[in-house]
C-alpha cells in the first residue's frame, strides 16, 4: 500500500503521464520530427513480419536481441486497439509499473521516496520520445531485478539474463553482485535464463540472431560524443555528410571508421575499468549492487558511437533505484543524468534540425547534453571506487562502507 508520502508523487506521474500521453496521440503538439513514427511504421511493420514466426531478416535496422520481440509483439494483447495506440498504452502500463516498485521499496525501512521522484520527474523530461519506444519497458526489467537482487539474487540474473536478450545492457546489471554464493547464484540464473530463451528462439524462430551482423558497418551517430570532433570538423572544411544509415542519422565520411573504433576502444577501456574494480573492491553498501549498475551503464552510454535519447530512460531508472537506498552517494550523478535528459529533449526532437545541420546552437545543445553525461559517469565512478576500495577504514581496517552495509543487509557483504 502506498502511503500518505506517496501520494505526492502519484498525483505528479497521473499529470506528467496524461501530458506525454496527449503528445504521442497528438493531441499535443511537440516541435521538430514527428517522434512517434518510429512505432506506427518501423516497429508495425516488424511486427507484421514478426507475427508469421520469421524474424526480419533482410533488415539491417533490426539491431535487437531475440527477446525484443516479444516488446513489438506485445500489442496484440490489446487486440481492440490499433497497434500504435496500444504500444503506448503498454508503455505507460510499464512506466507505471516502475512507479509502483519503486514507490513500494521506497517505503521500506531503511529506505526512501527519493527513487520513486526521480523516475517520476525524469521520465517526462525525455518528452513523448520516452513512450515512442520499447526502452521504458526493458528499463521496468531492470528495476524489478536490481530491487529484487538485495534477497532473490537469483531473480536477479534471471531477469538480468532475460533483460540482455530484450536490449543487451541488462547483463551489467550483474556486475556488482555480491561476492560468493550471491554471485554464483545470480550468473548462474542469468545464464540458464538468458541460454535457455535463446536456444527458444533459435528453435522457434529463423534468423534469431541475425542482428549480431547488422551494425558492423554503422557509422557515428550525431547526437555521440565522438561525433562532436566532425561537428566542429565541418566548420572547418571537413567533406562527410549526415545520413539515415542503420536505423540512425549518422555521420558517414572521412576519418568516421578512425573515430567509431576510437569509440570502440574507449568503451573496452571502461569494460576494464569495471574488472579492476569488481577485482578490487572490498565492503559493499546495501546500494553497491545498483551503484555498480548505474556507473557501469553510465560508461557504456557515454562511450557508444550510438547515444540515442531514449537511452536516458536506462540512466533515469538505475539513477531511480540507486537513490531509493540511503547509503547511496548516486545522488549527484543521478541530478546530472536528469539534467542531460532535458537537454536531450531539447536537442531531440525539439532543435534536432540545428543539431543535423551543426549549426551553432546545435553544438551547444550536444556539449552540454554530453558535458553532463561524463561529469556524471565520472562523479558515479569516482564515488563507487571511493566506497568499496579507497575509503577511509577504522581501526579494525574495515571500510565505512562495510559497516553501513552490514547494518542495513547483513546478508549482502562478502564473505
């Protein structure tokens, strides 16, 4: 049951929700492309193909794990309406569903409505873009995980392992799993799970994993950050072009390969990172499973050579969860990501003409949106290396962090 504090943020969610629902049914208008086109052309005509046990294979912009089928199957369980109404009918139900859990386990001992306002602003920050796309219900999956993950790590993997095969970043929701039996049990769970669907959909399905060849030759997208440095390159004589190339608008030209596989590098780099530090770490917090999460999504989008806006609602969510602890120091890390996800519905769909064109303003709009997305990443990374490596220890040569998290969860430190 929710509480006389909950009641606050329920009545902000029916508000925002009723307004994002009037932009994708276009009741409301919202400046620059018509962001909804993506589910009632793209995402219907997969689904088309989809519904006669085929996955699309002759399709370079399915990009998808198998299991994100079933998120564009998912509008024939609303029969009665058309396909686009009842996608963002769907999406609604699971943004919704994340309101609940969160609001649920922020009233909990030990914890805070803090999460359930973070998701509640941030979502409608990101404008109608948020419903127009499967993201809002993959990020439900993670929530439901992470929260689940204090006592069930198995429930963890499973759906972290069911999460990797509806959009792939899921799995890093493992990498902060507690040490022994929690760790085995979660990485166990999640591959039987994420194994088990895929020999599923292999059996059942032709071209289950055609999507694994369809994104090698993509470019630079213009809304990364690398992309910036040919922003800047065309002021200055630089001869590429922007495309729709791969399902994206990209930058496709010269010195694009150089500056994706530096992309590529940078993102290996930061998978590096996370092993030095799972190696290292010590104590872990009640948040340190989510904290761990959070930073390690946060490396993964600032690095890609594909930043597109809905990724902002993973961020907003794990941002969501990690503040629903109060051991958590994601705070300001999780303002940052709010922060960028309004500029992003600035730069998208709002000005994304200034953006395409590199014009001035365009610019602007992406070193700020970008700007915030590393000072968050880094501000995240710092803070979970600070708490389960290099804090500060007592006498005994215990961390702080050992010691909040034996209160809170004794169940969750190492061994």
């Amino acid at each position: 049951m929710t509480g006389a504090a909950g009641t606050k943020p329920i009545a902000v969610w029916v508000l925002t929700r009723t307004v994002l629902l009037l932009c994708v049914f276009k009741v409301l208008s919202v400046p620059g492309p018509d962001v909804t086109s993506d589910v009632s052309v793209i995402y219907q005509g997969w689904y088309e193909i989809l519904r006669t046990g085929t996955f699309p294979l002759d399709d370079i912009t399915w990009q998808y794990p198998p299991a994100a089928a079933l998120a564009v199957l998912s509008p024939a369980l609303l029969p009665f309406l058309g396909y686009a109404t009842a996608f963002f009918v769907l999406a609604c139900l699971a943004d919704a569903l994340v309101t609940g859990l969160l609001l649920y386990a922020g009233q909990r001992p030990g914890k805070r409505l803090a999460g359930a306002w973070v998701w509640v602003a941030g979502v409608p920050l990101l404008g109608p873009t948020a419903y127009a796309r499967y993201d809002v219900m993959v990020t439900g999956v993670a929530v439901a995980a992470l929260l689940a993950g204090a006592r069930h790590p198995r429930v963890l993997g499973a759906l972290a392992g069911f999460g990797a095969l509806l959009k792939v970043w899921p799995v890093l929701l493992l990498v902060g799993t507690v040490r022994g039996r929690g760790t085995r049990a979660a990485w166990t769970a999640a591959a039987v799970a994420g194994g088990g669907l895929v020999v599923v959909f292999c059996a059942a399905m032709p071209g289950a994993l055609a999507f694994l060849t369809f994104q090698r030759d993509r470019g630079t997208e213009v809304e990364s950050l690398g992309a910036l440095v040919f922003h800047v390159a065309r002021h200055f004589g630089w001869r590429g072009e922007v495309l729709l190339n791969y399902g994206s608008v990209e930058f496709v030209g010269p010195y694009v390969p150089l500056v994706s596989t530096a992309a590529m590098g940078l993102t290996a780099l930061a998978f590096g990172w996370l092993l030095v530090w799972r190696v290292r770490a010590g104590g872990f917090r009640a948040s340190t499973p989510c904290d761990a999460a959070f930073a390690a999504v946060l490396l993964f989008t600032t690095t890609s050579r594909v930043i597109s806006p809905q990724y902002l609602v993973w961020l907003v969510g794990l941002g969501a969860v990690c503040l629903v602890f109060r051991s958590s120091r994601m705070g300001r890390p999780a303002l940052l990501v709010l922060a960028a996800t309004g500029v992003t519905f600035l730069e998208f769909p709002v000005w994304f003409s200034h953006v395409v064109r590199s014009d001035g303003l365009g610019v602007l709009l992406l070193v700020v949106r970008n700007g915030l997305l590393v000072a968050a990443t880094l501000t995240a990374c710092r803070r979970l290396w600070q708490d389960t490596v290099s804090g500060p220890r007592d006498d005994a040569g215990a961390l702080p962090a050992q010691r909040a998290g034996a209160a809170e969860k004794p169940k969750l430190l190492a061994p």
